[in-house]
C-alpha cells in the first residue's frame, strides 16, 4: 500500500548529506539522513523545557510580550524595520524583550520571564544569526548576585539533562560546569591579562595612551571611545573575552556601556552588572536593575544622542518605560541568556546554524 508519492528522490545512503549549504537550505532532507542533526534538534528542545522547569519550580510566570516595537530598546542593536499599514505608522521588530517585562514587575508580577525570539538586522556568522532565542527572567526584591546563582543552576541542569552530568566537552576541550563559577571584575580581568590598570587612569587620552603601549588594539577602534569606561571596555573585549575558557563571571561594568544597569553601591562609575562567558562567548547577560527614572532618562538621552551622531545600535528614548518607571521600579534582578549558544556548548556544535531548525540564508 502506498501512503504517499515520492517524486525526489533522497541522498545517496552510503554517503549521506554532505555539501553545508544543502544541508541548511533543505533542512528537511538534513534530518532524514543525518541521525545526529535529530539528535542535536531532540536535545535542544529537552534543553528549553528544562529550562522552563527550573523557572516554573522557582515561581516564575512565563509570559509573552509584543514582538512589534514603535521605539526599539533593551539592547544596543540595529532593529528590522516595518510599516503598520492601518495605524500609519513606522515599527520595529524587537531586538529585546528587556523593557516590557520589567513593565510587568512595575504591574506587580514579581517574577516573570519570556523564552522566544528576538531580531537584529546584524552580520551573519557562526555565532549570529539574524533571528535568535534568548530568555529574559526578572524577580522583584533581588540584584545581580541572585541572578549568578540562577544561572549557574538553569547551565547545570540543563547540561545534566542531556549529558547526564556537569560538564561537557566542546570542540575538544573540556568544560567543568560542576561548583560555582569564577568571578572577576573587569578592572581586575584586563588588568590580569594587559598590565593596564584603569582604576588608576581618569583621562581618556591617558586611557588611550596606556592601550596603544601595552596592547595591539587598532587605533582606529579607539577612535571611537568617548570616555575611559569606554577604553576599559574595548580593551576586554579585544584583549581578553576570547581567552575565558571555562565558566566566567565578568562583574562591575563601566557606566557608560550599561545603560539600563543600577549604579554599583560602592564602586563610582561602575554598575551591578555580569557577564558570563564560556569557550570565550558571551552567554548570559544580568543587572541589578535601573529603577531610577530620572538616572534612566539621563542616560536614554545619551544614547539617544548617540543615534543622533550616527551609531545604529543606540537607542532612543522610550517615553512609555519611563512613565512606568516613574510609577515605581522595586528593586530588581534582571537576567538574559542566549538559548542557541548555550544550546551549541551543550550539544558540541560548532556554528549557530547547527541548533537552528531553519536558520536564515542568502537567496540562491
């Protein structure tokens, strides 16, 4: 009996789906004749259940936010960018789902987080892809310390449940996610790896200065710093992100690269804020939240002029968050994770594409 027509017929069996692009192109036919790209789609979908289980178990809402934006914010990136035929008027497709749940916290849910994806209108590349899974996850009455605890927990369990234990070896090297993470601020971290010590430097030209003699930094990315937090920032980001290998915490961030981070309670220009890194990537992302409005507005205008002066990924000024922030904020814990990176460590898979059932491609 026939069930259905096949008029195409498969890959050769012997040798399987070979060429890259096909394989990304006509997915379908990817897992029909490799059994590890259903092995890899299997284990990402058990790996954002768990997720969502160990939210759920700690009293967390999930929720959904609109994915249609007339004011881009939550992160530093260039949006898609559409038209609203009925209502007239110009939108965006999200870059972040950061600003309407902490509206939410503001409405009196005190735990809630989303897991769904967001758009940049970015590069493509092995660890980009135009559109991308995170989680964002706020709770009420915590900061940034609470949130490194969350996420060591949400990493543990989820390399558990489809590993068996907690650690995993990615392209070769061994990564131990058992026990608590390393923590280092970045002062500390740059100085470790550069010999510059910025907590020592409060002139930009001398911030400039010390980079151009003791790094290999291009002049032309300095160009673009404006202010010695700025410096301190590029100079992790080029001298020192790639060579943090097993789980690392990066805590204290420069004030002018964390726009919607509080000010840190005994470090001047500093904020509450981490970021974890692993295999050299950024995974998660967390604040102790702004609940400022007046500080917010501030610094919203200083991205604003930013965007003004040419730089796509700054964002304005978001009238609505600020009226809500002007209701009351409590104090919050804020905390963004990567679901495809971490789905990547967590399944050995070299490039982005691998974890994503369709990922976006150029048109042939």
């Amino acid at each position: 009996e026939i069930l259905t027509k096949s008029i195409r017929p498969l890959p050769d069996k012997f040798h399987g789906l070979t060429d890259v692009e096909k394989r990304y192109r006509h997915r379908e036919l990817d897992m029909i004749v490799n059994e590890s790209v259903r092995t890899t789609l299997r284990n990402r979908s058990t790996i954002v259940r768990e997720i969502r289980d160990v939210l759920h178990e700690r009293g967390f809402m999930e929720v959904e936010t609109p994915a249609l934006h007339a004011q881009p914010g939550g992160a530093e990136a260039k949006p898609f960018e559409t038209y609203h035929n009925a209502l007239g008027q110009p939108l965006t497709l999200r870059i972040a789902t950061e600003l309407h749940l902490k509206r939410l916290v503001v409405g009196g849910f005190e735990r809630v987080f989303e897991l769904g994806r967001v758009y940049r209108n970015e590069g493509v590349s092995t660890r980009h892809n135009p559109e991308f899974t995170t989680v964002e996850v706020y709770q009420a009455y915590a900061d940034y310390t609470d949130m490194m605890e969350l996420t060591e927990t949400l990493l543990k369990k989820s390399c558990v449940a489809i590993n068996g234990e907690e650690k995993v070896e990615y392209q070769g090297t061994m990564i131990d996610l058992s026990g608590s993470f390393r923590r280092v601020t970045m002062h500390d971290i740059v100085q470790e790896k550069t010999g510059i010590d910025f907590a020592a430097i409060s002139l930009l030209d001398e911030a400039k200065k010390a980079v151009v003699e003791k790094t290999e930094i291009r002049a032309g990315l300095l160009e673009k710093c404006q202010s010695v937090g700025e410096v301190l920032n590029l100079c992790f980001e080029e001298a020192c992100e790639s060579s943090l290998i097993q789980p690392t915490f990066v805590t204290d961030y420069p004030v002018e690269v964390s726009p919607l981070a509080k000010p840190h309670r005994s470090k001047p220009g500093l904020v509450e804020r981490f970021e974890l890194f692993v295999v050299g990537r950024e995974l998660a992302n967390a604040f102790s939240e702004l609940t400022d409005p007046i500080d917010q507005r501030q610094r919203f205008e200083a991205q604003a002029a930013k965007k003004a002066a040419g730089d796509e990924e700054a964002c304005g000024v978001d009238e609505e968050f600020l009226e809500a922030l002007e209701t009351g904020l409590p104090p919050t814990g804020g905390l963004g994770i990567g679901v495809d990176r971490l789905i990547m460590l967590l399944t050995d898979s070299p490039s982005i594409r691998d974890v994503i059932l369709f990922p976006l491609l150029k048109n042939n």
